[in-house]
C-alpha cells in the first residue's frame, strides 16, 4: 500500500467495518495580515531572508483514534522524517525533497516522491501556492506541511509585541476527503532570546480551523466535518533565517455514512519539528 495513503485506507476501512455490522493544495491566503501592533521600536525589525539557502529536517508524529459503534476504540500511530533542501532568492521559493521515511513503511511511495521540487512565490510575508514538479499520494500529503515552514508575516517584519491575525480559506485533501478549509491564526511576536548561542526571535500562532468534505469509497457517499486547533512557534534569526519550528495540533472529526445513518467520530493529534540547518 502506498505510505501516503495509510490514515486514508485506516479511515475507510474503519467505515466499512461499520457498515458491514488528493491534488491537495494549501488553503489560498488571504488578506495582508492586520490589525498589527507595532511593537517594541528599540530593537530592529525581523522580517525573513530575500537570499538564503538552507537545509530543513522534518519530523512528524501522527496519532489518530477511531470509536466505534460498538464503542470500541482503534488508533494509529505514524511517523515520517524527511529532508528538504531550501532556497529563496527574491521572490522566489524553491524547495527539493532530499529524503522521505515513513513508518509503517507500505510500498514505494516515498522512494517515487524523492526528487520532487515545489515552487511558490513569497509576497508580503506570506508563501503563495506551493507547485509541485510530480503529482503522487505522497507529494500531495506533502505539499500543507511544507506551506507551514515560514509564518507569515505583516509587511515591514516585526519586533517583540507585534500581533496581528491572519485568515485563509481554500481546498485541502482531509484524509479520504475533499474538504472545504477555513482557518484565523492569531499572531504574536514575543521578546527575543538566545537559542543555541544565536539570538531568535520567537513568533507564536495560534489557530481555529473548520473543514468540511464528502468522499466516496466504492461508491458509498461519506460526509466529513471537523474543527482543529494548531499552535506553532517559529523561532527566526535576526538577519531572516529560520531556525525551528514546532507545530501542535488537536483535530476532531465526525465522518458521516447517510445510507446506513452511522456516524464515525475521530481525534486526530499531530505533532511536528522542522530544524533548519545554518544557511548561507
């Protein structure tokens, strides 16, 4: 089975013991971030690299319960550790797929998706539309997480005190499902600190997201609906590099079969660290 697709066949083959008894892209930006405090002016302001190249490892831990009609319960657990290589000059943002592990491992998915190259612009502080160079299972379970690399940022950059908000809608692939994505982060710069001998600037979100979706596996039509919650921290040097970032998120979700009037409810629970290597 290919990897990108486990939380999808786990899903689905959940729905169908009851009932026995995608291209995915990021949501689009919206708006230029606002309102927007100014924030402490004693200090210049940080705002991310217009030339950098640089390494980034990913690690991502899945961990998803599905209960039953019975009231039993089945959960998942899934890892993944990937390399990119990293390189923005100007506008332009490039980022190469370097290595991929999945585990459970399940055919050779990831092996077919290494080489695989997405282009975006990065406009007004936020990264546009990511186009990958190959469509896969993989690359399209890929391409949100890589949208998530960089936060985005209020013209200018920002000091400690900055806060802002910043809303999205778009399509998403929500496991099996096609869904409509609608998101508000609140935004907030805190004071800078030293991390690992390099003085960053620690910016925080924290977002509200809904989806809502239909899939329909062998023909038999399913409803999705979900609210989720993420909070993040980006940790940024004060010339633009990214250093780190973490991503926490808590996603429950309610998969519907109206034939059969049966209701799945999921919790799904991520957690996810990106490294960046020192960049030049």
């Amino acid at each position: 089975m290919n990897p990108a697709l486990a939380r999808q066949t786990f899903l689905l083959a959940a729905c169908a013991a009851l009932s026995a008894c995608a291209a995915s892209a990021p949501p689009s930006p919206g708006t230029a971030p606002a309102p927007v405090v100014e924030g402490d002016r004693r200090v210049p302001a940080v705002a991310l690299a217009s030339s950098w190249q640089t390494i980034a490892m990913l690690e991502r831990r899945d961990s998803i319960t599905l209960t039953l009609a019975t009231g039993a319960r089945q959960t998942q657990i899934q890892g993944q550790r990937a390399r990119f290589s990293i390189e923005l000059a100007g506008e332009r943002l490039r980022i190469r797929l370097d290595s991929l592990t999945i585990t459970p491992s399940g055919g050779p998915g990831a092996r077919e998706a290494i080489g695989t190259e997405w282009t975006a612009l990065l406009r007004s502080g936020a990264v546009g539309l990511l186009a990958p160079s190959r469509r896969s299972p993989v690359v399209d379970d890929l391409t949100p997480m890589l949208h998530s690399l960089f936060p985005t940022l209020p013209q200018g950059g920002v000091r400690p005190g900055t806060a802002w908000v910043d809303t999205s809608s778009g399509r998403r692939q929500v496991q099996a499902f096609e869904a409509q994505d609608r998101r508000t982060s609140d935004w907030k710069a805190s004071p800078r600190t030293n991390r690992n001998g390099t003085t960053v600037q620690p910016i925080t979100a924290t977002e509200q997201f809904e989806q809502m979706g239909e899939a329909n596996p062998g023909g038999q039509r399913m409803m999705m609906t979900a609210q989720g919650a993420r909070s993040s921290t980006y940790y940024i040097t004060i010339d633009g590099h990214m250093q780190e970032v973490v991503h926490r998120d808590s996603v429950a979700m309610l998969i519907t079969i109206p034939a059969r009037q049966q209701t799945i409810p999921t919790m799904q629970r991520i957690r996810t660290i990106v490294r960046f290597l020192p960049g030049r």
